[in-house]
C-alpha cells in the first residue's frame, strides 16, 4: 500500500485553494455557492462512476501507485479526491476566465487596465 497517488492529489488540490485564496475564485468569492457547485458536481461524477461500475464499464485498475483502500467496490477512496480535484480545477478555470475577460472588456472601453 502506498500513498504516491493519493498525495499528488491532495498536494494538487492544495494548489487549487491557494490559487482560489490568491485570485478569490471561488471559495474566496462565494464560499456557500461554492459548496453547493463543487458537491453537486462531486455528487454527479461519483453517481456517473456507480453506474459505469454496476454496468461493467468502469473498474479499478492494478497499480503499486495506490492505497488499495475502496469506497465501494470498484471505487478506490483516490477517485473521490480526484473527482473534487477536477471539479474544484473546472471551477476555478471558469472564474478565472471571467476574470480576464472581465479584465479584457474593461480595457477595451478605455478602461486604466
């Protein structure tokens, strides 16, 4: 058992709250509204991978890389900080992309940058 897997996602999530601190992209701006959208979209994907796994479709491949501990079977606990890694990232990218554009327009009305 090992925890290589695990920790790269626990260290990239990390990236994402400072990111998120830094330009208050998400939790910074709306910490209510961001719970509600980072647990429904946790919600969907984790229902999304039942459903592959009770269809067949999804299973848990062999790798030295992680801790063999499973939420359900088929479900290794990584994919729960993996999926809320992905969710928080898409997130983040779409405020971030707000941001700039936001940014961009106000330049583009004669705007002081």
């Amino acid at each position: 058992m090992t925890f290589a897997y695990l920790l790269t996602l626990l260290a990239s999530l990390g990236a994402m709250v400072l990111l998120d601190r830094r330009f208050r992209l998400f939790f910074w701006l709306n910490p209510v509204k961001a719970g509600v959208v980072l647990g429904a979209g946790l919600a969907y994907f984790l229902i999304w991978d039942l459903f592959g796994i009770g269809l067949g479709i999804f299973y848990r491949g062999e790798t030295h890389l992680m801790t063999g501990l499973q939420l359900a079977p088929e479900l290794p606990v990584e994919e729960f900080f993996f999926l809320t890694f992905l969710c928080y990232l898409t997130m983040n990218a779409v405020q971030a992309a707000r941001l700039v554009l936001t940014a961009r327009a106000h330049v583009g009305e004669g705007g002081n940058g």
